[in-house]
C-alpha cells in the first residue's frame, strides 16, 4: 500500500515538473516568436497599405475573450448553462467589480499599441533587453501600491538592470548602420515607446495583482473583463487615429498571414503568462526571459539583418539577464543544524 501511494506522489512530482517546464517552453516560444514576428511585420516592404497597429489590437482582445470564454466552459464541465451563469453571476451582477478593471484594460491597451511603434523602430533586439527595464517599474510600484519589501538581492539587481540597459542603449560608432537604420524609424521614438511601456506594464501588473488578490474571482474571468474594456479603448484608439484609413481602405487592410500569427501571438501571451505564474517559479521565469534575449538577438542578426552586435550591447545584455536571475532569487535561511 505503502509503495502505491510513493508511487503517485512520484507520478505527481514528475508530471508537475513537466508542465513546470512545458510552460517554460511556451513562454520562451511565444515570447521570442511575438517580438520577431511583430518587428518583422512591421519592416517588410510590400505592395499596397501596411495592416494598422490599432486594428490590430482589437482584433487580439476579442480572440483573447474568445480563449478565456473557451476555458471557463472547460471549467464548468463543457457545460453551456454552467457557462451563462458562471458569465452572468462574475460579470452582469457585479457591475462595480467589472468596471476595476476598465483602469489597468486602457493601460494594458495603449501598452499593446505602445509596443507596435517600439518594434516599427527598435530592433528586435534592444527591444527585448531594453523591455526588461518592466522588473524596475514593477518592484517600485509594488512597493508603492502593495507595500511589498524588497531584499538586498532585489535591490541590488535593479541597479544592474538600470546599469545594462544604459549599455544596450549607448550609441554604436557606426554611422553607416544609423543612417540605414534612419530610414525604418527613429531610434529615439522607439526608446521612448519602451519606456511607456515598461512604465504602463509595471503600474497595470502590480493594479491588476491588488485586484486580483482582494477578489476571488478566476484569472479567466478577470482576463474576459480586461477584455471586454480593452477592446472598447482600442476601438476607440481606431476611430480616432486611423478612422480615415478605415473608412478609405478597411479595417483589415493589410491584413495576410503573418498579421494574423502576429495577432495570435499577442492574445496568447496574458494566458501563457497566467499559466507560468500558475506552474513555474520566478527563477524558471528568469531563464525563460534570458533564452528569449538570446535567441532574438541571434535571429535579428542572422536572419532579420537588421542588427550588428557590439561588446557594449553584449556586456548589456549580460547585466539584464543576470539581473533577471537575481531578483528571482530567494535565498533561503541556513537550517538549524540537526543534532547526532
């Protein structure tokens, strides 16, 4: 009997380990795969009118709805009444504990637009590692908004990280790169985009961990009502920014296969983020950020072209990813020593 119940808490730990290290994989893959696809889309020269970011957007948030209605019918045992009540019990009649989510919905949607002008003028690569500079925004709003002390390592990894990104973004010595680069898009504009972005990121995440944290309501739930807002937001974004192009040429113009992967992508990522959170550890979290930094950079220089590494930017890039390790780091407390 004994050997039976060892025998499933084996069984438990090694199939825990595998999803602990499928998630991983996801996230590398989605994460990577999303920043090259996007940047790729956003570079390549092709007849007729380029698909609109702010479209774009939308289209993702509803897939995103789309996913999560999906899961909570998983949930509610394929049931469709289980389902509508399930909807109309966490959403129609809490209307106050829907509309705490209209807030972080319209920062996550101008940092989803945010990120589409970064990669239009930053290369794959300085995007992702300068991108890390989220963990900062993050740390210090949740030391603002949730009262969350962070430790020496902590602390002394963001001076890194701070530290490795001024490196990442030092200027190149080669003026023939920047003129070439000139023409895709200014470098200046794409820093700022990134800097919004991690700015929105980190208020919007720790925001939305409060929400989380006073409510019991499920992740899916709370993602169809961030949905649900920030499809609104970005139909907004549309109208007033891109309503002419609309109405000349269509709200999917542009659109071909590799706008929909893109767009795919983007929905992906909050429920891939969601299952690590759910499965992995924050050192897990690390590698998965370090693997991403790495394989941008050798897929925008081998294949995309458009980026020449310099020792600068790989001393950056090596103070990122150490950083990242290091505030996931627990160090856990000596144990008493146990006597003979």
């Amino acid at each position: 009997m004994c050997w039976v119940v060892e025998e499933e808490a084996n069984e438990d730990k090694t199939m825990s380990a595998n999803l602990k290290y499928l998630s991983l994989g996801i996230l590398v893959f989605q994460t990577t795969s999303l920043v090259l696809t996007m940047r790729y889309s956003r570079t390549l020269k092709e007849e007729g009118p380029r698909y609109l970011s702010s479209t774009a957007v939308v289209v993702a948030e509803l897939l995103k709805i789309m996913a999560c209605i999906l899961l909570v019918y998983k949930d509610s045992k394929c049931s469709l009444r289980g389902l509508n009540r399930i909807l109309h019990d966490e959403i129609l009649n809490k209307p106050m504990e829907t509309l705490k989510l209209a807030i972080p919905s319209g920062i996550y949607t101008l940092q989803n637009n945010l990120l589409y002008v970064a990669l239009s003028n930053l290369d794959a690569a300085t995007y992702q590692v300068t991108y890390q500079l989220k963990i900062l925004t993050t740390a210090l709003f949740s030391v603002s908004m949730l009262s969350k002390k962070l430790g020496v390592y902590q602390w002394l990894s963001l001076v890194i990280l701070m530290t490795g990104v001024a490196f990442v973004q030092w200027p190149s010595d080669s003026q023939e790169l920047d003129s070439k680069e000139l023409s895709a898009g200014s470098q200046f504009v794409g820093l700022m985009a990134v800097l919004t972005a991690c700015f929105s990121s980190g208020f919007a995440g720790v925001y939305f961990e409060k929400i989380l944290k006073e409510t019991k309501q499920s992740v899916w739930i709370r993602n169809i009502q961030l949905g649900f807002f920030g499809s609104i937001f970005g139909l907004m974004g549309v109208y007033i920014y891109d309503g002419e192009l609309v109405s000349k040429n269509g709200f999917f113009q542009g659109y071909n296969r590799l706008t929909w992967i893109v767009v795919i992508l983007q929905a992906l990522g909050g429920l891939v983020i969601a299952a690590v959170i759910k499965y992995a550890d924050n050192i897990l979290k690390g590698f998965a950020t370090s693997l991403s930094i790495i394989l941008s950079t050798l897929i925008s220089y081998f294949w995309l072209q458009d980026f020449v590494p310099t020792s600068v930017f790989f001393l950056g890039a090596i103070l990122v990813i150490t950083a990242t390790f290091l505030y996931g780091y627990d160090p856990k407390p000596a144990g008493n020593p146990t006597k003979a």
